[in-house]
C-alpha cells in the first residue's frame, strides 16, 4: 500500500507505534499531543547543561546508493547522536521530521521508523516527537537533546596538546568509491566497508569516556573527513597541527587484514582525510595524561584511541610530518554549497 | 550573489550573525560548535516540565504565492511557537534546519534568517542551532523546547466544559480564496487577511495565561481548521461537542466591520471550519469558572475569549446547535496525505 492511500492520520498512528519510552520521564510521547512533555528532574539526573543538536539527510544528497530503508532511519539518528557525542554529552530525546513521497510503500516507512527506533533506543535516546509532510525526495531532519556536565569544546585545543582519532577512518569512503566503481576490491572488505557508511556507528559511549576522563581539551565528529575536522578544531582553537600519517588508523583492522587488498599511499590516505561518513570522534589530550598509564590503556582499548599528531602554534598551520620533512594538508572534503 | 556561489562555510557564517542569545544562559549557540549548549537552572529557571516540538514548511505545500522571504521565516517559528502555545508553555530554545536549492540568492536567505530571528526573539525564543543542505525546493524545518509547570492536554476535555476559542478564525482562509480567486474583496480586507495568512501570530502569551487559569482542561491549536481541532480534542478526551455557530468569531473585527464584504452563511462557516492557517487556540473551561466574573473579564480582555459551545457526551459527536435543530459538523480540513 502507498502512504497516499493510508492518509495522513492513520500513517502518523502507524509510525507512533514504533516509538516507545519510559512514562515516568515522558509522561507526553510521541504523536500524543501538540508538544512532547518530559520531566526535568527524571531526565537530567542533575546534569549542568542542556545540549540540543539538529541535522538533516536527503535522498539525492546523502544516501548512497544500495542502502535500506532501516538504514536510512538508523543513519538520521546516528549523525545527530555523533554530534551529541563530540560534545562528550549523553543523548536523551529525538524529534524526527519527514518529508516522504506520496508514492512511498507503507512497508518502506514501516523499516524507516524501525531503524530510527533501534538506533535511538541503542544510545538510550527516546523518540519522544515528529511530523510528516509530503515531499519530492525523501527528506529526514532529527533533532537530538543531551545533557552533559562538561561539554567538550572545539575550541580549547592548546598548543602541545596531542591529537587523537577513534576507532579508524576511511572505511565508508571506501565503500562510497567501490560503489561508483573507482575501486575494485574483494567482497569480504567491500560488504565491511559498506556497513560502515550505512550504518554508522556513532562514537556516544566513546565520547562520554573521553569528556569523563578529564583530559580532553577539544573534540569534534568527524562527518567530512579528517582534513576539515582538524581545520575546524585549528580555526577554532586558533592553532596549527602536526600529523604523523603512519600513526593515522587507516581501515579497519578488519579490511587491512586482507592481504589482496591494494591500495597505494596516496590512495589511503585520500580514504582517510578527504571524504566524510565515518562518524569517528577526532579530539586533543592534554600531554600529561601520558603518565597516567592506565588512562591511557582504558583511552586505548574503550575508545580505540589513536595518538596522530600535536598541536603546534598557528602559524605553523596544518601539515604531515615525517622525519625532518613538513606536507601541507590539503583542504578539501564534503560541503554541500 | 547565488549561494552556490557563496560556499557552505561562509553562508553559515552569515547566517549564524543573524541570531542572538544571552551567553549567560546559551554559552554555545548557533554555529559555534557541534551542539548548543543551555544552561539549564538559568534557562528553566525552576520549571518542571521540558516541552518539544517540530514542524516543517515547504514552498510548494505551505507557502501561499506572494509571501516574502521574512514571512517564510516567520512563519515556521510560529507553526513551532504556536505548538509550544497550545501547551500552555513558555518557548525558550529554537533550531532551524534548512533545505534550499543552490539557486537562491543570498539576500533571499538574508531575509529569511530575519524574519526567523524577529519571530523568535518576540517570543523570548532563542535560536541555538541549526543547519543548511542543498534541495530541490526550499524546506523549513523548526524544533522548539520551552518549559512548563502544568501543560495543558489534548485529553482531559470533560462532559460539560466550555469550548472556547482565542481571536477569530477564517483569516488566513480567506486571503487563500482571494489568492486562488475564487473570492473578491475590497484591497484593504484582503491585504488584512494575507497578514493572517502570511505572517502568523503563535499565541505564546494567550497559551501561557490559559493555563496559569486554572480552570483550563484541554488545549490544542488549530493549525488545520476549527473542525479538526475539535475532533482531535473529542477523540483524545472521548467526548462530544455542541457548537453554537453564531458564537464562533468569524473573521476579525477589521474585516467584520467592512460592509462591501458579502460573503453567504455558509461561506463564513467554511472559512472558519474547514481551513487551516490561523493557528489561534481551542481550549476547554471547567463551567464553574463563569462564576470568577474578575478571570472571565480578563480571558475576555487578555486572550480574545469567545465560548462557542459545550463538552457533551461521546455518542453525540459533533454537531453545530440551533434552537432545538442539531447539523452535524462535516470533518473535513488540511491534511497532507
């Protein structure tokens, strides 16, 4: 059955089946009144501040082709949870808004709404409102709510300060290129590379872990790739940085197990830097938390962190080191204007 | 200037200039980070309820011919303001995403982002983030958090409440007829009704103090015609209604009092009930409350009260009484799908 034909009434009451959370912290849900009510105290538990991101993924823009419906819901939420995570905050409430065609199959939305439940209650979000209007293309914008007591800026990076990556890059622009055809690669790695860029994996745990352990100064999403990431944390923080591209996590260990795999230098790292979808969290430590040994160890086995570079004054700008030899980055990855 | 021409990251710099908030109370806002950041004891200040909503426009659904950038902008805070109203909470945080083709001017957007930062400020709301992506044709997304101690539901309407209605209803659907010209006016009666249609006022002020009442039991906006409104209130509160329709203020007093206006009966019914677009209040009053002559005064006086019928039992649904002779009211008005 097309949307069309179930009208709007009936749609909204279909999709607010697949919502659910707790009444005692949302005694007002989703499609139950004009607004969402939901008790303070309950929620917040004491946190200092509210944190309130939104972001927005279309069809002709943002999903690559062979995604699901489940994975397009997914993805709504897990960019907008990655947000929440950058700032080190807990996620708590999501609004999702659709615009969907009115030729779309019900069974289509019924996926959709299954994939924004199952990665907003994964990270303990609760779907708590929306709209549908109807649409040329699909549109989906999510709203998220947080709470955090010291939100992680981009803004404090400090000149010294080393800086890391979670988990590793590259692994959905990898699919994005053997999709389009510009890479061949063995099936094994193509089907991780695109479970990567279809359902990623925001870093919500990672980034509380890191906020917690009180010696990150800066932090960031990485959404377009490392190279306007790291731009983004210099402008802000007004610094340089110094990168050590064999320190950079390049593929999963997963894929770069695979010996068939070929990929020159130059072509990693382009995976890594320059293209966006990997959703991993880019952040500077303080360079004291060295000695303290056993962060350091949680830091590697909980967040997966990488050391791959440090912070340096401004002027310096942003470049590749090796041995005595400086590269300048290039700047480039995704804009959408 | 084309946008497309401007890039992505200057275009949110000009846009984020156009909003403004108190850094006491938003010490991360719009575009300085990967979420806003509010805090909370200086935001809520002792409130014990979080209110959310969203709601999305489009040029080729929502937007009448002839609405200006600035009222396009207007007009999706106060679709989110009105819901935060119709819960009788005060609105405090605003995000904004945008979905604009890449031909637009910059001035275009210029326009927009002022007439969302005029809206917004005029009901104390701050605009904390947001986000632009590139689309076929331009879509408005708004969330809105505000706060609330007793929010007033769609579902507590009870037998023998008064219906009530804020203001006067059929404006905006009157300038929609003159539009499509299916109705002539004089120029001053139309230029009245497209106000309403273009520029609509949430009534954020009347929400608040209908529910500081006391004696209010249900609320709900009416977004989508007087008709539907009503019938979401019966469905929720299972209960019926009885409308007088001679006390339904139909049009406003400015046009009223137009004497060359010549519209038939049923025509004024149809522009009251079965049109969206005025987005005034539909509330429910407990009876007793016409013995507080000093509140009734001040309903009357403060948010433009008018009582236009009574809660009657379910199994009598929802009809229009004159005399003994009881119409029921057809169920017809704006949906999407």
């Amino acid at each position: 059955m097309k949307i069309e034909d179930l009208g709007e009434i009936r749609l909204i009451e279909r999709i607010v089946k697949g919502f659910h959370g707790d009444k005692q912290i949302v005694p007002v849900g989703a499609g139950e009144d004009d607004c969402a009510v939901i008790d303070i105290e309950k929620a917040k538990a004491g946190y200092k501040y509210l944190i309130v991101t939104t972001d927005t993924l279309q069809e002709s823009t943002h999903f690559p082709a062979g995604i699901s419906p489940f994975q397009m819901g997914w993805s709504i939420v897990a960019v907008n949870l990655s947000d929440i995570a950058a700032m080190g905050a807990y996620p708590f409430a999501f609004t999702i808004a659709m615009g969907i065609p009115a030729q779309t199959e019900t069974s289509f939305v019924d996926e959709l709404v299954a994939g924004i439940e199952k990665c907003a209650f994964s990270y303990n979000a609760v779907v708590v409102g929306g709209g549908i209007t109807r649409s040329k293309e699909l549109i989906l914008n999510g709203t998220c709510i947080g709470f955090a007591d010291n939100p992680v800026r981009r803004s404090r990076a400090r000149v010294g300060d080393l800086i890391c990556v979670t988990g590793s890059l590259g692994n959905a622009a990898l699919a994005v290129k053997v999709i389009k055809g510009e890479l061949e690669v063995p099936d094994r790695v193509g089907a991780v590379a695109k479970r990567a860029l279809f359902q990623p994996v925001p870093r919500v745990n990672e980034g509380v872990l890191i906020a917690n352990s009180g010696v990150a100064t800066a932090m960031i999403d990485i959404s377009d790739g490392l190279a306007l990431s790291i731009a983004e944390i210099a402008k802000r923080s007004n610094v340089g940085a110094e990168l050590y591209e064999n320190d950079i996590p390049i593929l999963s260990e997963e894929i770069r197990r695979d010996e068939s795999l070929n990929l020159s230098k130059r072509e990693r790292r382009e995976l890594a830097c320059y293209y966006g979808g990997d959703y991993e969290l880019l952040f500077t430590i303080d360079p004291k938390a060295l000695q303290n040994e056993e962060l350091m160890k949680r830091l590697k086995r909980e967040v997966q962190m990488s050391i791959i570079g440090k912070v340096v004054p401004p002027e310096e700008g942003i470049y590749f080191k090796k041995g005595e030899t400086k590269e300048m980055m290039e700047m480039k990855g995704y804009q959408h204007f």
